[in-house]
C-alpha cells in the first residue's frame, strides 16, 4: 500500500465521521516545513503512486470543554528497503509493516470517530513515505536542515523512520505549547533493539521528565494490561539525548550511528533521545518554563510480524487510558 493508497483507504474510513481530515502533498510546502520528512522521501519521487505525504487526522467533541489534548504522530513507511544503506542479507522481508505506527494512529483515531468521546482533542499525524534506494537517495554524511533550524548530519539511512516523525513531532511541539494539558506521543516500530529487549508481543513506552512524573507510563501499562495490549516501561537518560548531539564543526545532531540497533548500547531509548533533541522537545522539561508531556512507543515487537497478521498494538492501551469515563 503506497502513500497515495493510504491516503485513499483513510478518507473513505473517515467520510462522514468527526474525524478531520488534512493531507499535505506538495513538495515545495513539504520542503519548507519538513525538510527531514523530504530526504527520506527523495528517493521515491520519480515514481508517482510513491510520492510521499503527511495526513492530518483531528477529532474534537461536538460539546463541552475541552481538558485534554493528545497529539500522536506515527510511522507511515509504506516500505524499507533502507535506503542507500540498503537491508541486505534478506531482513527486507517483511517491511511492509513499517507503517504499522501510523496505521496505529489512524485505529485509535477510527476509535474516536465511533465512541465520539467527550472532554479530549485529539490530533494525529501519519507521515507516509516509501525509504527506496535510487540514484537520489539520501545518504550517510548528508547534513539536512530541520524544521526546528538544526544541522542534522546522517549517520545512517536505515534510521529512516526518527527522520520522518522528527519534524512532524517538531509541529506537534508547536501546537502543544499553546494546548490545553497537553501530551505528545510518537508510535513507530522502530527497532529491533525493542524485540531483543522485551519479546515479540510487547510495547516498550518511555517518558521524559514531565510525564514520568504524572507515572503515564506505570497508567498506560496498567491500561493495556486490563485490556489484554501488553506494555513494558523503559526509561530515557540523559544518555541518550548526549549520544545525538553534534559531533562536530557544521552539526548540531546526529541522526545515528551506523550499526544495526541491535549490536548499539540503549538501542531503543537512543532514538527517543534523537526525537527530543530534533523536535525542540528538550528545552520543554521537567525545570523548564513550559514543561510538556511526551512518550515515546517503540512497536516494533508489537505489531505483529509477516505472516502473521497485525495486532493493531497499542490501540487499546491507548483507548484504555485515554477515553476510559469518557463516552
């Protein structure tokens, strides 16, 4: 399913429903407000039904206040060849998931549009790109502007998928500084780090500052777990936010290294860290003047494998925690 067909399945799920529906397409507007999205993207650009997008989903309730706001953003890699660093030895197999986190998004957002739940603004983003290999590939050395005006040299094209959510989650960032109780949350598998840690069926969710302060994910985990969509709960130190600053003259962050995560030390916070930093997301901790709320979900041991079917992880968590007294 390219990006144009997710696009298609997506407006006819939501026609007629709450749900909100924004898709943003054009390349020069896609330049400009999210540069990192469009390196991935080059690659792909010479074959129509593979032009990448990022979709806009919003619900808001039809009355009553507002007292929550949630903005999800998830990984739309409609596949992964891995890029100039391309998946060899046959692990390209199966990377048709590789959307499985904005196909997340978009359940949870299916899930709105049918309990219409009261109290709670959500917005959910899809960035949908195919990661091909081809003559304008984006490459390891590459340093892109991003969004957020940072230097960000490539270490490796693999990392697709930090590139794609960075600049969305960037936007995301935005809005939430003038939202009412704000709570950001990405959703992506991501890493095979996360399978090697927890097994396959299982979400890792990690927290900054602010929200491992409200314990989201201690609520999170004990929602899914009521609801049979299991969740482990890891930690993000300053560790991995020091790995993705800039190594050197003309870079302010390091996208990756050029090791599988796997064979990487905290191979599945790491990429959490990378989003922080690239999102502006660190200047908004625990000892800031506008702390904001972010979690970060890796699914890749989640989601469910080819050719098994996909689990839909962690939508029901999600709803567990977030609509629960709210319809």
């Amino acid at each position: 399913m390219a990006p144009r067909k997710v696009e298609e399945y997506i407006r006819e799920v939501f026609k007629n429903t709450d749900i909100k529906i924004e898709v943003i397409s054009d390349l020069a507007l896609l330049k400009e407000e999210y540069p990192l999205f469009v390196a991935v993207d080059r690659a792909a650009r010479n074959i129509e039904r593979h032009h990448g997008r990022i979709v806009y989903l919003t619900y808001e309730p039809s009355s009553g206040s507002v007292d929550k706001t949630l903005y999800l953003v998830g990984k739309g890699v409609t596949y992964d060849t891995g890029g100039a660093d391309i998946k060899a030895g046959g692990v390209m197999a199966g990377m048709s998931r590789d959307k499985c986190g904005a196909a997340a998004v978009a359940g949870f957002m299916q899930v709105l549009s049918v309990l219409k739940p009261r109290g709670i603004k959500v917005v959910g983003a899809l960035p949908l790109v195919r990661n091909s290999v081809g003559e304008d590939s984006y490459v390891a050395d590459e340093v892109i502007i991003s969004r957020n005006k940072l230097r960000v040299r490539i270490g490796n094209t693999d990392a697709e998928g930090r590139m794609i959510l960075g600049d969305v989650l960037c936007k995301m960032r935005e809005l939430a500084e003038k939202a009412i109780n704000p709570h950001l949350v990405t959703i992506a598998t991501l890493t095979g780090h996360a399978v090697l840690t927890v097994g396959t069926g299982y979400s890792i969710v990690m927290d900054n500052g602010p929200a491992r302060k409200s314990l989201h994910a201690q609520q999170l985990q004990a929602a899914g777990e009521e609801l049979g969509d299991m969740v482990e709960i890891s930690t993000i130190r300053k560790e991995d936010i020091a790995f993705h600053r800039g190594k050197g003259m003309g870079d302010d962050v390091f996208q990756a290294n050029n090791l599988p995560s796997t064979r990487t030390p905290r191979g599945h916070q790491g990429p959490a860290g990378f989003l922080m930093l690239v999102s502006g997301l660190d200047k908004h901790g625990s000892e800031s003047k506008t702390p904001l709320k972010y979690s970060h979900l890796d699914i890749a041991a989640s989601g469910g494998d080819l050719p098994n079917d996909a689990t839909g992880a962690p939508i029901l968590g999600l709803a567990g925690l977030y609509l629960k007294d709210r319809y």
